[in-house]
C-alpha cells in the first residue's frame, strides 16, 4: 500500500523569515526645551611598539581632541575604567567588578559595544572591537575562533550570521561588517603593540534588560577576560552627588561615553539611587562627554516621560526602575540628536533648570522650617528651587524675598522674581515693576512673567500700565523681553497693546505679537495678518502666512492662497505650503511647482507627491520627460505617481527599477506592479523572479506575484519554488503564504490534521471543502490524492494527481505517484516510462529520486513471476535510486526511519545493497547533526 509520505513530501515546503530591509535609526531633530527659568530655544588594525591608536575613548580619561594613545596608553585607559567602575559600585552600594587578571600576557579593552537587535530573525547580538593589548616582551598568537562570551551561565562561540538586507551592523561611531565577524585563524600580537580585532556574537538572552556579559580569550594556559557590564559602566565615568533635604535629589554626570551595553548598568545606578530613597534624578553630561547616539537619547527622553505614568519599553533598551520618581535630562552634549515628544517638562537646557524642576513640587509640599533653611544655605544647585517656592511663606519673609531678587547671581534672582508673584500686596507688585523696567535681561522676564502669571488682578493691572507705556512712548519694557512672555499668558486686558505692537517696530518682535493676538482671537488680527504678509520681512511674512493657513476662514484662505502663488512664482513651497495645497487643491499652482521640479536644492520627492495629489494627466508627460534624470530616491516617488496616472512608460521604468538594486525603487516597482494584476505585470514580475541576478529583487518579485495571485501569478511562485536557490526560498516563502491566506485555509488544515490522525475519510472531505473554496490550491488536490490512496480509491487518486499536474507540471510526486498507480493498474511498461520520460526535469530532486526507487521497487513485485532477471535489475536500479536520493539531501531520521518501513520498498528489505544505503543516509544525518550543534 503506497504510504502517505507522499502527500507529505508533495506539499513540503522550507519556511524562511522574510528579508526585512530595515535602517538604522536617523537622527532627530532639536527638542523645544523650556523652563520657567529659561528661555525656550527652538581590516585589522596592527600597533608596532611606538606607534599610536586611536579608540573611541572616554573624554575624561582621553579627549577627543588629545593625541591618539600608543599601546601601553591602552593598558592605562583600561586601569581608569576599572577604577571607575569600582568608584560607582562603591557610591550605590554594589560589590565590586571583579578585577581582571594582569599578569596575563594579553589584556582585552573592549571599545564601541553594541548591543542589538535583528528584528527580522528576532536575534540579539553584541557587536564589537577589541584591542588585544601585549604588555609582555615576546609575541603571543591566538587564534580568532578562540573567544567566548560568558552570559548567564552560557558559552558563545564567536560570529553573527549574515542575513539579505544586513551586511554591518553599528557599533559607535563606526560600522561592523558581518563578514568580518565569521574570519577564523591565528593572529599574532608582537611584544608592547596592540591589534584591533571585530567580535560579534549573536543568540544572546533577554529581551530589553542588558545581561551579564564576560569576555573571554584563551591564552597559553591562561585566561584574558574582561567584565563587559562593569567596563561600561567606567566608560561613562560617573559622578553621583545627593542634594537638597533628605538627599530627596541624585545628580548623575556622564562624563564619558554611554553604550548599548552601559545603558543597563546606567539603569542600574539609577534603580539603586531610588531604592536608597533617592527617587528625584537628574542626568547630566559634563562639559568633555560625546555626543549621545540616537538611540539612546531617544531612550533616555521617552523614559523620563514615562516617569508615573506607563514605563517607556522601546524593546531595545532596559525599562527604568518604577521606584524613581521625577527624570530630568539637562545638557546634553553638543551634537546628541534630542527627539521631539509631547509630554511633561523633562528635558532642560541648563543643569540648574533641571535640578529645579525635579524638587518643584518636593519644595511646595515641605514643611516650612526646611523650606527655609534650605532657601538660606542650600545647595548651590537646589537653592534656586527653594526660593521659587518661597511664595508660600508667610508675608513676613516678604523682604528677603524681595532682597534676594538683586542677587548676583542670576538664577537666585530669577528664583525670588517666581517667589513673588505669590503675593499680592503693593511691595511685592511695585518690586516686579521696578525689576520690569530696570534689570538685567532675564531677570526682566522673568519679572514680566511673574506679573502676567499672577494670581492677583492688581498684578495684570500692573503690567497693563507698563504695557501702554511701552507702546505709546519710549519702551518701558524692551518689546523682545515682553511679548514672548504675553504670547504664554494671553489675556484680552492687553489685547490692544499687542496688536500695536504687531504692527510697528521689530518684525521678529512683529511675529511673535501677531501669535500672540491668534491666541487671544483679537477682532483686528486679520488686519495685523495682511500688513504682515505684505511686508519686505520675509520671517515675519513666514510668521504671518503660517497664521493665516491655520485659520480656516474663507478670508485668511484667500490671503495664504494669493501669497502661495507669489512665492511659488520664484522658489519651491515651503513644509506649511505642502500643507495647505493638499487641503485646497489650488488647480492654478500646478505649472508653477511643475517649474519648480527644475530647481536646484528644491525637494522633489515632495513637490511630486503634491503634484499628484492636485495635478491631473498635464503632469504626466512631464514626470516622463525628467524621470531618466532623477535620482533614485525620487525616481521611486515619481514611478509610484506614473503608476497611479497610467502612464505608458510606466512598465519600461518598472522593469528598469527592479532591474536597479535601488530598495526604494525596487518596493515602489512591487507594489504598483502588484495593484496594478494585469498580465503585464505578472509577465513582468515573473522574468525578474526567474532571470534577475539581484536577490531582493526576486524576494520583492515573489512577494508580488504572490500579491497578485492569479493563476498565472500562482503558477509562476510553485515553478520557482522547486528550484533549490534563492529563487526557490523566496517562492517558498510565497507559497505558504499563499495556502495561509487561502479561503481553503481553514479546512486544509482540518485535512492535514486528520491526515496526521491517519482519519483517511475526513480527510478526504475536508480536503474536498477546501478546494470547492480555492480551486488553485494545489496542495489541497495532492493532499487529497494521498488520501484515496490510502483508502485505496486508485480511480480518485488518479484524477486527484492529474489535476496536480495540471497545476503544476513540475510536480515530481505527482509525475511518480501516477506512474506507481499505472504500475498498480498492471500496466507496468507504461508507468515506467512515463515516469523515466520526465526523469531529465528532476534531476536535482532527492524526493523523485526517492519514488522512482518505490516505483521500481513496485514494479519488481509485479514482474517477479514473468521476468525475475527484469525484476532484479529494477530492484538494483531502485537501490540505486536511494543512494541518489541521499546524496541528493534525503538523510533526516524520520526519512532514514521511513526508508526502513516503507511498504513500497518491501522487496527491497533484507539485501546487503539497501541497508548499505540506508546505513550510508544515517551515517549524513548523524554528520549533519554535528555540524548544526557546532554552529549552535
């Protein structure tokens, strides 16, 4: 009885992640950062003895701009780190890193640590250089292979697999290439001298929190190694002070480099800090620290917003500790890329306006007694954020309060400047006044804030009078001091003086008056908006046209149109033009942005994506004529908008595109070929599935055709998938999405189910149900065919095989299970031929090979009583066969286990020739297992 193997092996297909063409993190733009005390501000590398290297280093222990260090300058940096490290465990209460050993020929100094992660295969990986520094007098040679990473009680062996779309991986500021990270053999490092080496491993544990991680490289009879969370750790050579009442405040300064791999030990520190009872934090960088990657400035930000309220959990970096009560983030260094999110107050430009934010509300909810001495001999840091609060005091502490606001030092000043407008009396009011007119700059602000923030009438009454007397005469306020601070407390008692101000004096002074009379809806701010729109200003027209696009009534819609067409007249739309001709749709600037395509600097990605929002077939032509001279960023925007407009070029660029290697163009080429579904397109998507030499092009071809799904498009992904390359996994991968998204789906695997069951009978009806759903589903016919096999309905089976093949002429089961059911009719000749006529097409296939054995495996039988010597020479060939079918790859147990019990092969059983094969299939299995478990 022919076996069910059959069917299994017909429909087996290899699963494989799918490519995922991701990019790196790109950095963000500057963060608004205000404060009520500030102003908001929109190869291998050898080292001979004396020669010098030049690691990414920490800035207190090496600054960027020193001299690059030599060899034993590395032994030196690595002491300071260590040292470091253990200064830091010591402050928050930890045990000290284990000290490494150094009368160890070799000592590894680890720099540009990267901790991962390949989101396409769900890998995690450290990344990294090492420097293997010979401190002794004679060379020392190790083998490359040799290192291991020590993690939660696990060894990794060295090496991150390559993957299509990953080739490098970042590491600091520079790049691991992943071919680097597989090289093997000695290297050799001479006497004082250093050499960089690139280490990767890949597999490691956790998700977001950072294990612990050792370095470790044999040497001679020794051990190299080094504690890669501790050396972090001293790589950001951190300070920890503790301030304010209680020590409620940790102050942490980063004065050296944060990495992937420090980022656990910072949230460490931090953890330890709040479970000592300092929950208040604030994270600071000294004045020599390098700039923040993206990554993980993006984490620090989204962390300290999530502070009481939902835990930032970007799935890369480690959650901070609940404990903590208040971040705040200040200073970060020059060049950090800060994001821009919406949220609480966390992120200062200065350190004294961080520390103030983190003890605000500790201030204002403190017994006075400590208020006071903090506000007389605090901190010089935390004395600021007393003071603020001293508008709580009783009004007898008023003249201190009033006192302080003619300290020299400004923050002081600034502090009892918000202290007092907790009061209303007429010292209080006529000090803020006095500091308004006469003062420096901040502090002058900060005296008007404090009046337009007051609690008290006569406080806005006060500022009135000093806002008529600013704009009627001489100013009383400098208007650049005033009119920010009016902008954030917009109250109609100084509606008319801000519209004066709107319309004379300073444009930047201008701009921020007209803002100011749009939150308050002044009657005449259309006036103010159309005196500013025309005047020879070009901010304080940028200023004045965003004001109108934002307004909506038909008037301002008509002012911002009319101003639109002026400017596109001469230079390309600015972001809020794009804006606002998306909601209009203004037919009459398509020839002007059109002459704009021709400009240089003007992004033509954007104004083609407007084009084709509120242009018609007039920009066709055009797209045609410039699309040979794009580059390929906006060629892919321009071969979407052809797409789109049924541009009769568009096939010809489409096939270029592929053709390119370009990703954007290559996707954008995909997807428009697979909404588009004609037979062009899957004509088009099929020759690059079979005949291109770039493998994302055939993984996006099969993606499209799989899209598409016709018949046709089916046919081409199941000819693909039986080839045993590329072409062939990324056909695979289509075709089992396609059986998931089947509307067969559900009852197929009802069949496969009940197949596994050996419930031939309902498998049969299941596998019926599901091609009544999808007829194209050809698994669902072969599956059925094995069924009535089993149930030995050879008539069923027959008609099930033909429609397979029919499906898919280069179905080799179908080919050999016919050719064994002819056998099985008695018409033994022709089920031989028929299945040897096709035998040229699948000479690469292990499972033909394997049932074209069972197939004169079968045929032996019939023939046994006529023609034994014909018989015998088919059981020859059939073991001939199996030996090419293990050859071929047919070596798995469960294969092997089969082979041994397959019915069709009885007559085989018991000769010497067969169980050398089947002994010779085990024997590359058992091979293929070692070298899997090696890998691993």
């Amino acid at each position: 009885m022919f076996d069910m193997r059959h069917a299994a092996w017909c429909v087996a297909v290899t699963v494989f992640a799918v490519p995922a063409f991701g990019q790196f993190p790109d950095d963000f733009g500057p963060f608004p950062l205000e404060d009520p005390f500030e102003e908001a501000i929109e190869a291998e590398e050898a080292v001979e003895p004396g020669d010098e290297v030049a690691p990414n280093l920490v800035p207190e222990i090496a600054p960027a701009d020193s001299a690059p260090l030599t060899a034993a300058e590395l032994l030196q940096r690595s002491d300071d780190v260590s040292r470091s490290a253990a200064d830091v465990k010591k402050l928050i209460g930890d045990p000290p890193p284990a000290v490494s050993k150094t009368d160890v020929p070799l000592r590894l100094v680890p720099e540009d640590l990267h901790l991962g992660r390949d989101y396409a295969r769900q890998v995690r990986y450290l990344a990294m250089r090492v420097w293997l520094v010979n401190g002794s007098a004679k060379p020392v040679t190790v083998p490359r292979e040799s290192f291991r990473l020590i993690t939660r009680g696990n060894e990794l062996k060295p090496g991150i697999p390559a993957r299509q779309g990953l080739t490098r991986l970042p590491a600091g500021p520079r790049f691991i290439e992943l071919p680097e990270l597989s090289k093997t053999g000695p290297v050799t490092v001479p006497p004082h001298a250093a050499i960089a080496l690139q280490v990767g491993f890949a597999d490691l544990p956790g998700s977001t929190e950072v294990p612990e991680m050792t370095l470790r490289l044999p040497v001679g009879g020794d051990m190299a190694e080094v504690d890669l969370n501790a050396y972090s750790l001293g790589l950001m050579a951190l300070q920890i002070e503790r301030l304010g009442p209680r020590g409620l405040l940790g102050l942490v300064t980063v004065g050296g480099e944060i990495t992937p791999v420090g980022a656990g030990q910072l949230a460490t520190t931090l953890e330890r800090l709040a479970n000592d009872k300092t929950t208040r934090l604030v994270l600071t960088w000294g004045e020599n620290a390098p700039a923040v990657p993206p990554d993980l400035s993006n984490w620090l930000v989204q962390s300290s917003l999530g502070i009481d309220g939902t835990p930032a959990n970007d799935g890369q970096h480690p959650v901070l500790a609940g404990a903590i009560r208040e971040l705040h983030l200040a200073a970060f260094p020059a060049g950090t890329g800060v994001p821009n999110y919406g949220g609480p107050r966390r992120v200062h430009r200065t350190l004294a306006a961080a520390v103030t934010a983190a003890l605000g509300t500790a201030f204002q909810t403190m017994p006075l007694d400590e208020l006071l001495r903090e506000i007389e001999g605090g901190h010089v840091l935390t004395r600021p954020a007393a003071i603020a609060a001293g508008g709580r005091l009783p009004s007898e502490r008023l003249p201190m309060l009033i006192e302080l606001t003619s300290d020299a030092d400004v923050d002081i000043a600034k502090a009892a400047v918000v202290a007092l407008r907790g009061f209303g009396t007429q010292p209080s009011i006529d000090r803020l006044v006095e500091l308004a007119k006469d003062a420096p700059l901040p502090v002058r602000a900060a005296a008007v804030e404090s009046l337009a923030a007051s609690r008290f009438g006569v406080g806005h009454e006060a500022l009135r009078a000093l806002l008529e007397g600013s704009v009627d005469g001489a100013p009383l306020i400098p208007p650049q001091a005033l009119v920010p601070v009016l902008a954030n407390y917009p109250r109609p008692l100084w509606g008319d003086a801000l519209y004066k101000l709107a319309m004379q004096g300073e444009p930047a002074v201008r701009a921020e008056a007209l803002a100011a009379l749009a939150k308050l809806g002044h009657p005449e701010l259309t006036v103010g908006l159309e005196a500013a729109i025309e005047s020879d200003d070009d901010k304080l027209r940028t200023r004045a046209f965003s004001l109108l696009a934002r307004r909506g009534d038909p008037e301002s819609m008509r002012m911002a149109a009319e101003y639109t067409r002026r400017h596109l007249a001469s230079r390309p739309p600015t972001r809020e033009m794009f804006t606002l001709l998306l909601r209009t749709k203004d037919p009459q600037v398509v020839p002007l942005l059109i002459e704009r395509l021709g400009d240089e600097g003007a992004n033509r990605s954007d104004l083609i994506r407007l084009l084709s929002q509120i242009g018609g077939l007039e920009i066709r032509d055009t797209l045609e004529a410039v699309y040979p001279t794009l580059e390929p960023p906006v060629q892919a925007v321009a071969l979407g908008t052809l797409a789109q407009l049924r541009s009769p070029k568009f096939y010809d660029f489409a096939e270029a595109a592929l053709a390119s290697g370009e990703p954007a163009l290559v996707s954008v080429a995909q997807q428009q070929l697979q909404v588009d579904g004609g037979q062009e397109a899957v004509a088009l998507l099929t020759r690059t599935l079979f005949e291109s030499d770039n493998d994302m092009a055939v993984s996006y071809a099969a993606q499209g055709l799989g899209g598409i799904a016709t018949p046709e498009a089916r046919a081409a992904i199941r000819k693909a998938a039986h080839r045993d390359d590329e072409r062939g996994q990324a056909a695979a991968r289509e075709w089992v999405k396609l059986i998931t998204t089947s509307a067969g789906s559900q009852p197929f695997q009802a069949a496969m189910s009940a197949r596994q069951r050996e419930d031939w009978k309902q498998a049969v009806e299941r596998y019926t149900d599901a091609i009544e759903l999808d007829p194209q589903l050809i698994d669902a016919w072969s599956g059925r065919a094995n069924a009535n096999m089993q149930l030995t309905d050879y008539q069923a089976a027959r008609a099930d095989y033909e429609k397979t093949l029919e499906l898919d002429p280069a179905d080799s089961a179908a080919v050999t299970c016919l050719g064994i059911l002819r056998v099985f009719d008695g018409r033994v000749e022709e089920g031989l031929s028929f299945v040897r006529d096709r035998s040229a097409e699948f000479t690469e296939s292990e499972l033909f090979a394997y049932n074209t054995a069972c197939l004169y495996a079968v045929a032996s039988e019939r023939l046994e009583k006529t023609d034994a010597a014909r018989a015998e020479r088919l059981r020859v060939d059939a073991v001939k066969e199996l030996h090419r079918a293990v050859e071929l790859g047919m070596t798995a147990a469960e294969h092997v286990s089969w082979m041994r019990k397959d019915p069709d092969l009885k007559s085989l059983h018991g000769r010497p020739d067969f169980e050398k094969a089947v002994a010779a299939a085990e024997r590359a299995g058992d091979r293929g297992k070692r070298r899997a478990g090696e890998k691993r």
